[in-house]
C-alpha cells in the first residue's frame, strides 16, 4: 500500500467554546477518493479547512507529502498542491470564465498578461478530463454544475494534487452529479487524490475506495469498499438505526388551500417558463412536485411566493387573490416558505438564531413598541430542542452553524410561522440522515394539523415516501399527476424525462 500523501493526526479545533474537532485522524493516499461522511456539525468542513489552512488549528500535527507542517496558510496549501472547493462557490460573476481562472495566477510574457497561452492551457484540462466547459461565457450564465467544475479547472490551474470538494453534488441535479463523478474517476485515473463530502451514502457508496466516519468532532472509523453498507454507514453516522421510512397518515384532505389557475411565467431559460399550468394543494395533504432541476419548479414556487411576475393567470391562496402580490402579502395571506437557498433568502448569517427565528413574527413578540427578549429567547430555546439546532445556543450568530444546521433553523422558523400553506423547497438538502428523517415527520405532523404542504424535491425517495399526491414537471407544465400508491421511481423517472406511460408519443 502506497504511503498517505496527507495525514492529519489527533486535530483539535476550538471555536471559543465550541469543540469543533476533538483528536479526529484522517489520511489520504495517492489516486484514491475517500469520503468524508457525518452528521451536520460533525465536523468535516472544518477539518478540511484546518488542511487547507484557512482556520489554525489548536493542536495536532498534518503532513504534507510525508513533510510535517507548522502553521498552513491558503498559499502554503497550493504551493504544496492542496486545493479546495468551497460549499459555496467563489467565482466572480461578472467575468468570464477564462477571467476567473487567471485571475490572481496569470501567465505572463513580460508585463502582458499572456491570453492564447491561458487559454491553452485550461483547454488542455478541459480535455484531459472531459470537463464540458466554456471559457467565454460570463460566469452569471453558466449552470451551477459547470461554475463548479471551472472552480476544479481553477485548482488544477494551480497545481493541485489533492482536491477537497465540500458537499459537491448538494447543488448539483442527478446528471450533473453523475458528469462530476466521471470527472472525479479521471482524477483518480491522473493520480489525483480527492477528498470528497456528502450526506448522500448511495453517492458515497458509488464512487469512494474509503471512507472516514465522523461524530461530534472525533473520527469514529475507516472503511474500505467492501466493508460497508447502508445501514453500517448510517449506524456510525448518529450512533444508532436510521428509519427513513415516513410513518405515513392517510390523509383526508379538506378545502383547497392553494390554487393555481392557467399560470404563465417567464422562466430562467427557454425549458422553464411556465405554460398554462392549473394546480392545487388541499388542507391536510402532502403534494410533491417531481421533475429533473430546471424544468420550472423554480419559476412556479417563485410565483406563488411573489418573487417573480406572473404573466396570465391566477394564484389563490385560502380564497384570496395573491396574483402578483408582494412576498409580504402572500406571506400574510398565510404562506410559509423553506427556500431552495438557504443562504440567499433563508437566513440572515449576521443576525442570532434567536433573531433569525422570529424574523416571520415579529409582531408577537413586541409587547408595547419593545422586543420582548426573554419570551424570544425562550421560544428559540424551545426551537432548538425540537428541532435538534448544535450547537443550540440561540445567541449564537447563524453565520456559525454548519451548513445542515443552518437549514434546519430556516425549516423551524417556518413550520412554526403557523401558516395555511408551507412551500418546502427540498427541504432536506445538505442535512444529515438523522435530520431528514426528523423534518420529514414533522412534515407529516404539519400535514395531520391541516395544512397544506406543496413539497418540491430532487429526492425521489422523498417524494414518494411523503406525498399524497405526486406531479411531474416538465418544460414547464404538469405532465403527470397521480396518487402516491400509483407511483414508482420508474413511472416517475419516463415522466420527468419527458415520455409517456403509454409508450405514444407525447401530444403537444
Ligand atoms: N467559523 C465558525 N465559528 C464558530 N463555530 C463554528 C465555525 N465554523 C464551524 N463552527 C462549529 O463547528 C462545528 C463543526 O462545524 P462544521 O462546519 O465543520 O460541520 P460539518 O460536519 O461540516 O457539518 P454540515 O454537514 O452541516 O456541513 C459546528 O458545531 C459549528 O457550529
Ligand atoms: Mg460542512
């Protein structure tokens, strides 16, 4: 066996007095994939940023290439060719591709930046590992997917023989995830070293030749493949079995609650405006919305919460007409929303959970024109058990929390808003699998207390273990609709993809 090209042994991180990371190990060898896999503030982010030297760490010792290293710098960590892919992207939106590849690292012929020899080679990479990439275009018009495999271009540019990739396919549709991992295989085959992490175990399982298991800060184990299953992963995950199956109520739906009516929009591309599309949720039932990204879920839950203009139609929410209206009116008609982008528009990273909780309602927590601190702080308190927020300190700014954390304080806030309607958009991404199977049985309880869920979810397991009935989009219109128990990953799987279950040709 090849001798680890990183190792990290016995790493502590402290965040004042929180205990980050508490003796966890972790190697890489030379041409492997290993994954990093925990629950939500196990600590994995924050191990992968005490190696790229973005925090310092408070004890333990890492090596690079067999050389004991002291204090790491970002520099330091690409001189020695480790690089890292952030959650959240760092590309400069208004330049281009090319731009954003140079930038800060230019080839230059005496004082001129030297362009034909940039441009040659990022498209050495782009064929080297079959990148599908397209150096002209501005940023702000590509795809997530391929602004993050320009983020892979931009370390490799750099010299990068250990990539990290922190929670890649999060953002990623199913094919954009399955393009990322042939990508990843030719890493490998280069001899590249890859550390990547995810909270999607079939992921893991596909395409990892080891995998480290982390728990509150400390490493629980290594496996190689071969060793592991499903249930094994999530056992060490959260230290006990994992029931992802939803015990579901029949519901008996009541009035509808939301009801869409020959709704057109424009939409971010061609494929995604909506065409006459008719709708609705009813009281007590689940509705799940399937269909691949990008087929116009986006545009219609933007409608329906007054962040994008409807063109004809009608949007009625518990019989008012919220056409057009803004987000604080539908909200006040009885929306709840769990964005798709928790830190666009979920949360205020600057402000306190505390404050972040009671954002929606304000206004019963004012007594006589003054914020009612004490009932606020043990509201939150109460938030933060329920919901399981760690740390669950309700002063602490969101700003703090890891990524899985952070979602569920936006999930808390607007199940408790007390609304008519709760728009969830994939309410579960980026948590961990005892977090999923917590927020989905809450969304079972919301349900049972009478509201109406419209539920919109890349996760097909999801959808069809928690609606009540299911839609398909696609090009921006319903092409199927159908009682969860007439439902299957394979009818769904032709609809979404734009067939028919008759095996005709689709009318249009
Ligand atoms: N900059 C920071 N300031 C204070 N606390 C932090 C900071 N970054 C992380 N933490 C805390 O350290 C712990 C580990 O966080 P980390 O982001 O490493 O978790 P994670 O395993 O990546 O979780 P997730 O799966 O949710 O992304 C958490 O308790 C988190 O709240
Ligand atoms: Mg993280």
């Amino acid at each position: 066996m090849n001798s680890p090209i990183i190792e990290m042994r016995s790493i502590v991180k402290n965040f004042g007095d929180v205990k980050a990371v508490r003796g966890a190990s972790f190697d890489l060898r030379q041409g492997e994939i290993h994954s990093l896999i925990g629950e939500n503030g196990a600590g994995k982010s924050t191990m992968m940023k005490l190696l790229y030297g973005m925090y310092d760490r408070d004890g333990g010792d890492i090596s690079v290439g067999g050389a004991q290293m002291g204090r790491i710098t970002p520099k330091l960590a690409i001189e020695k060719g480790v690089g890292m892919v952030h959650q959240e992207f760092m590309l400069v939106p208004e330049l281009t591709v090319l731009e954003n590849i140079i930038l800060g690292f230019e080839p230059r012929k005496g004082m001129v930046l030297d362009l034909p020899k940039a441009r040659a080679m990022v498209q050495r990479y782009i064929d080297q590992y079959d990148m599908d990439v397209q150096m002209n275009k501005r940023v702000n018009q590509i795809s997530v997917g391929e602004a993050q495999r320009v983020e892979i271009i931009k370390i490799l540019s750099r010299g990068a023989n250990v990539l990290i990739l922190d929670e890649p396919t999060a953002v990623l549709t199913p094919q954009e995830a399955s393009h990322l991992f042939e990508i990843l295989e030719n890493l490998r085959r280069d001899g590249k070293s890859i550390v990547f992490i995810s909270h999607r175990l079939n992921e893991v399982m596909e395409i990892s030749d080891r995998v480290t298991v982390m728990r509150r800060g400390e490493t629980i184990g290594t496996l190689s493949r071969g060793e592991w299953d499903y249930g094994k992963l999530a056992r060490m995950m959260i230290g006990r079995e994992v029931f992802l199956n939803v015990d579901k109520k029949a519901s008996e739906p009541g009035k509808p609650v939301l009801q869409v009516e020959h709704l057109w929009t424009s939409g971010e591309k061609e494929i995604s405006k909506i065409r006459d599309l008719s709708m609705e949720v009813r009281a007590g039932e689940i509705v799940g919305i399937a269909g691949i990204d990008g087929n116009g879920q986006s545009e219609l839950i933007e409608a329906i919460t007054g962040l994008r203009r409807v063109e004809k139609g009608r949007i009625l929410l518990d019989g008012t007409d919220v056409t057009n209206g803004s987000p604080e009116a539908v909200r006040r008609a009885g929306l709840a929303h769990i964005p798709e982008d928790r830190n666009l528009r979920g949360l205020n990273r600057s402000m306190s959970i505390e404050d972040n909780m009671v954002a929606t309602k304000l206004r019963e927590f004012t007594k006589g024109g003054m914020m009612d601190r004490s009932a606020i702080r043990r509201y939150a308190e109460e938030l933060v058990q329920r919901y399981d927020v760690r740390p669950g300190n309700p002063q602490m700014p969101t700003s703090s929390l890891s990524g899985g954390n952070a979602q569920k304080v936006v999930v808390a806030r607007e199940v408790e808003m007390g609304a008519k309607l709760l728009v969830a958009s994939q309410p579960t991404r980026g948590v961990d699998i005892g977090a999923i199977e917590s927020i989905e049985a809450i969304l079972e309880e919301v349900k049972a207390q009478g509201v109406a869920v419209l539920l919109v979810s890349a996760d097909l397991r999801e959808i069809l273990s928690l609606s009540d009935r299911i839609l398909v989009m696609y090009e921006g219109r319903i092409t199927g609709s159908m009682p969860v128990d007439e439902a299957n990953e394979n009818t769904l799987g032709i609809l979404m993809m734009g067939g028919s279950l008759e095996g005709k040709e689709e009318a249009r």
